[in-house]
C-alpha cells in the first residue's frame, strides 16, 4: 500500500490495466474512467487528470481534492476492452511532502549512519584489529 500525505500533489495515483482477453497483457491507448472512494464513502470521479505512461500502466495526475480525506483511498478504473482495476492507497496527515532531493538526501544519510554503526565493534579477542 502506498501512503499519501493529505492535500499533496507530488505523486500520481499509479494504476496497471490488463486485457478483458487474456487478464495478462497490458491494454494501451485507451482512456480509462477513475473514480475514488475517500475512508469508505461512496465512488467519485477523481478530480486530477488521467494520463497513459507506457505499456499498460496508467496515472491519476495529482489534485489535492483527491487527497482531502484522511484513511483509505480506494482507485476503481474501467476502461474498453481491459479487466476493471482496484488500488488501495492510504492517506495520512502526518506524514511530510517530500520531493525527489530530500528523499535521496534522507537515504544518503540513513545509509552512511548505517555504515558508521558498524565500526564500534568491540573485538572479543582483545586485539582490537578485528571486526569480530
């Protein structure tokens, strides 16, 4: 599941429809029809755009009416000639908007303290040369 902060627009709502056929193969170059149900309400049309990425996967351009409603966030999408597709997402107001820099800054740093933890080893042979 995918949290979501509330009334955020940085990340799309990312779905994959598959063929009404076989229920495998991806389904390109239609234009499904979302809706979504806010914590447990009825189904409403998503208020941001839908666009087609690539290869059967296909994304709710983000509005923040979309995201308005703490809890789950359910995405129904149909569309001709694929299977209908459900995703739950979860929104929460706790948690931070962060861009693409500030994660990889955030990962950097969880990474090198990870790294850092490792060196006060005490070695139980007493040489103190080892990492035992």
């Amino acid at each position: 599941m995918t949290l979501y902060k509330q009334n955020q627009t940085a990340s799309p709502l990312v779905f994959f429809m598959t063929s009404s056929v076989d229920h495998v193969s991806p389904v390109t170059g239609i234009v499904p029809v979302v809706t979504l149900s806010k914590n447990g309400e009825a189904f409403a049309a998503a208020v941001g755009d839908v666009e087609e990425i690539a290869n059967g996967w296909y994304r709710v351009v983000p509005d923040a009416l979309d995201f308005d409603t703490i809890g789950p966030l359910i995405l129904h999408a149909t569309g001709a000639g694929a299977d209908a597709t459900d995703v739950l997402f979860e929104v929460n107001s706790g948690l931070v908007d962060l861009g693409p820099s500030q994660l990889t800054d955030i990962v950097g740093n969880v990474q090198g303290s990870v790294g850092s933890v490792i060196a006060p080893v005490t070695c139980r042979n007493k040489c103190n040369k080892c990492r035992c």
